[in-house]
C-alpha cells in the first residue's frame, strides 16, 4: 500500500502543468532561481515557491544557496530518467 500511495502521490507533484514545466526546464541539468521557473511556467514568483516546495516535498528537487539567491535542481538522475520515461507516453 505504501508503494502506491508514493506513486500517486509523485504523479500528483508531476501532473500539475506548471510544475511539469519546471521539471522540463530542470532537464538540462541546469540548476534555476525560482524567478527562472516561475518565467519558465508563466506564473508569478510567488505561485512558483509554493510549486517548488511541493516538487522538494516529493524528493524531486532539491535545492542550494548561493549568497543570496536559492537555486533548484533535479534530486537524482533517477528523477531525470523518470521524467524522461513520462515524455517518452
């Protein structure tokens, strides 16, 4: 049970369309400002932090300050080959 609760709850983060842009624009293994996916996504800065903190909450993001600004990258490899592998559908 727990194993399908974690599936819909990871499909759930990655469903939303303007999440699922951050995503793609992470794939490049570039790491981003939440005002660079909130461009990205066309949503207001503040639409994009909450975005980004569900994204974390999932373990699909992670994220590194940098003076300061905070930059948001792909958790794993293994979230870029599953967000390759839902492209692929």
């Amino acid at each position: 049970m727990a194993t399908s609760n974690r599936i819909a709850e990871v499909a759930a983060a990655v469903g939303e369309p303007a999440r699922a842009a951050m995503l793609a624009a992470l794939m490049d293994g570039r790491a981003l400002t939440a005002t660079e996916l909130a461009e990205v996504a066309a949503i207001t800065p503040q639409t994009a932090s909450g975005h980004l903190a569900r994204l974390a909450s999932v373990g699909l993001i992670a994220a590194e300050k940098q003076g300061r600004h905070r930059y948001h990258r792909l958790a794993s490899p293994e979230v870029a080959r599953m967000i390759e592998s839902v492209m692929q559908i």
